[in-house]
C-alpha cells in the first residue's frame, strides 16, 4: 500500500453542552484530523484524541501537530506497508506520543479496509452487528440537575450511566442516583481523584451495586489499585494506568483490576488495542470502549473496535447528537433502543463532511511522499 500524502487539519468545534469532570471543564475541542492517502486515490481518516493541557496524560494538540509533523509522518512515508500492524512497528523508536501514533495509524487501517473493499470492523476482526451505548454524565452544579440528566439519558435507552465523582461529590450522589433508579447499570468514574487514604470512604460505594468503579487512583498507579481493589467488592475498572498490552498484562496479573477500559487514542492505535483485547479475552477480563468528546471520525473508529467480541460491557459511544450540533461524518452516529449499528461500508463506514471540515479548519499541512 503506497501512501502518497498525510493531510493534518486543525480543526475546532463547540460542545453542546460543557462537560466537566474531577479534572476540569471542557467548553469546546480542539481536534488534529489526520487524512492518509494512497496512489489510488482512496483516502482513509483518523482523529486524534489530544486536549490542549497535559491534564489528562502528557500530550497536547500542540505536541501532537509537532510529533505528527516532525517524526511520525516522515517514518510512515519513509517506505510503503503491507499491513497498517507495521506503522506501530514503525513508530516503536519513538516514546510514548500514544494520542498522535493513533491519530496517524487510525488514519491507515482506515485507508487499508477500504483499499480491501471491507468495513473496518471486519478488517480488525469484529463480530458484532450492533454495540451497547453507555453515557457519562459529567459533574453538575446541583444534586436535581444530575438526577433530571440522569432520567433523561435513561427515558432515552441508554443501557450504562456512568457517573463523575470526585471527594465532596460521591457517595451521596451515587445514593441518590441509585435509590431514584434501582435497576439501571451504574457505574462511578473517579478520574485519580482518592487515594489510598480514602479506602474506608471507598467501601461505601459497595452497598450501591456499581458495576465498576473507574480509575479511583493515580494515573501511573498499578501497585496501589490492587491494595484497593483487595479491600472493596465493587469492581475496579482501569483507564489511565493502561497504556500498552504489557501495562494491562501486569495489571491483570497483580489484581489491579477487573475490568478494563480501552481507549485507541490512549493506547496508540488499534494494533495495540486488538492485543489489549486479546490478552483481556484470554484472562476473562470484560472490557468497554471509553471517550475522549470524539467528533465522528473519531467515534466511527471506536465504533470498530467495540465490535470485537470481548467488548462485552456499555461503552461511552453516545450519538454524534449527545456533543455536537452538527458532526463532521455523513450519516451521524445515531442510536437506536441503546444500540449502536456496525456500519458495514469499506472502512470506517461513514464520510467525512468536506464541507463542514473546511468550514471548520483552523489550518493545515500536507506532507508529500517524494518518491511516489
């Protein structure tokens, strides 16, 4: 597969609504889109997933146009590919940067399953039709506003709420979240807000029957997570400490866990995520595809990977109409009685809005492979 250019765009769009969790609000996105394309004219689309602060990992949008630009793409075009598995190889001397490597090799598999004429979904080996919707609701200024959210998104099908919480906005708020509706799948969303200081506070949330709760510690924590999860009942799910198949086969082996969130852009693409996947399948280990306030390209590609067979819980890939008042894909991502259908299209299974991606671009930058 000869790629004959990498178009990066910066593009910005407004929430719907602001979205706020342990560590801060979002008002709006900022978003690199990434379009590879080959000499036969195809062209195949990736996002990447990066905020502008380091406040969720290391990287930035800044960081991410700097990496792409100046060490990413130069790798990717250095020679042609048979397969999108070798840009990971590719990039293996370059450290860390996981948002932009999958920004870059999202773009690829894109690419490589429409020049295979097949979905993406079947390209990485998917065997669902249709997926679970889950929703996160953010932290709100008050206890009736969440509970109002709460109804709504419940009225609506969504099969998981997962809820925010932070020290001062958890246990009260699970229990009247849970006492309002006792039948939902509920789950909290910690985002490294406790430490291990806070295990006696911790063990309340047993008496709610969460389904998991997420990353209660530090973000580079491993070793501490399985202290915590020794002492509650209620199910640890990890997100930021997993980064690589070696971190969630530690993680599986120390008991840090019992469930495992993937997200592709924190992982560094979907090569990695189908090891994830494979290494958690392998350990009975359930999984759920996470968000990053994905525009649609974006969450086409989560869309993909949530269809592999061990995605066996609600993930976080609402409708594009949840976040955005127009998306950047045609069709929109719609849900129907909670599901989400696998588009069956070559690649990801949706087109980018051209028009509306040009409308919305800050800037951009074309990087030609001289030798094609």
């Amino acid at each position: 597969m000869e790629i004959k250019s990498i178009v990066l765009r910066q593009i910005k769009m407004d929430l719907l609504h602001p979205f706020t969790t342990s560590i801060g609000t979002e008002y709006d996105k900022d978003i690199i889109l990434v379009e590879a394309k080959s000499t036969s004219g195809r062209s195949g689309w990736g996002e990447s997933v990066a905020i502008m602060e380091p406040i969720y990992n290391e990287e930035t949008v800044q960081t991410n146009w700097h990496m792409m630009s100046d060490h990413l793409i130069p790798l990717l075009l250095k020679k042609s590919i048979e397969h999108p598995d070798q840009v990971s190889e590719r990039f293996t001397r370059i450290r860390g940067n996981f948002n932009a490597k999958a920004a870059i090799e999202c773009a690829v598999w894109d690419l490589y399953a429409k020049e295979q004429n097949m979905s993406l979904s079947k390209a990485l080996g998917g065997v669902n039709e249709k997926i679970e919707v889950g929703v996160s609701v953010g932290i709100k200024e008050s206890e009736e506003q969440l509970l109002q959210e709460v109804e709504r998104y419940v009225s609506e099908g969504y099969k998981r709420i997962k809820i925010k919480i932070k020290p001062g906005w958890d246990v009260h708020i699970l229990k009247l979240v849970r006492n309002q509706f006792p039948d939902i799948q509920l789950m909290a969303d910690a985002n490294c807000a406790y430490t291990l200081d806070d295990i006696e506070h911790l063990q309340a949330l047993d008496e709610f029957n969460l389904t998991m709760i997420e990353q209660p510690l530090d973000y580079d924590d491993i070793i501490d997570h399985a202290k915590l999860q020794a002492k509650l009942r209620t199910p640890i799910c990890l997100d930021e400490s997993i980064y690589t198949v070696e971190d969630a086969r530690k993680a599986i082996e120390l008991g840090s866990c019992k469930v495992i969130n993937l997200k592709i852009g924190r992982v560094g693409g979907l090569t990695e995520s189908k090891k994830i996947h494979a290494l958690c399948q392998q350990h009975n280990i359930p999984m759920w595809c996470g968000g990053m306030l994905e525009a649609g390209i974006g969450r086409a590609h989560n869309i993909a990977i949530t269809s592999l067979a061990n995605f066996t819980l609600p993930g976080d890939t609402a409708p594009s109409a949840h976040y955005w008042k127009e998306d950047i894909i045609e069709p929109e991502v719609t849900m129907e009685d909670g599901y989400i259908r696998i588009p069956n299209g070559p690649g990801i299974g949706y087109e980018p809005n051209l028009k509306r991606i040009d409308k919305l671009t800050l800037y951009s930058k074309t990087f030609t492979n001289r030798e094609v």
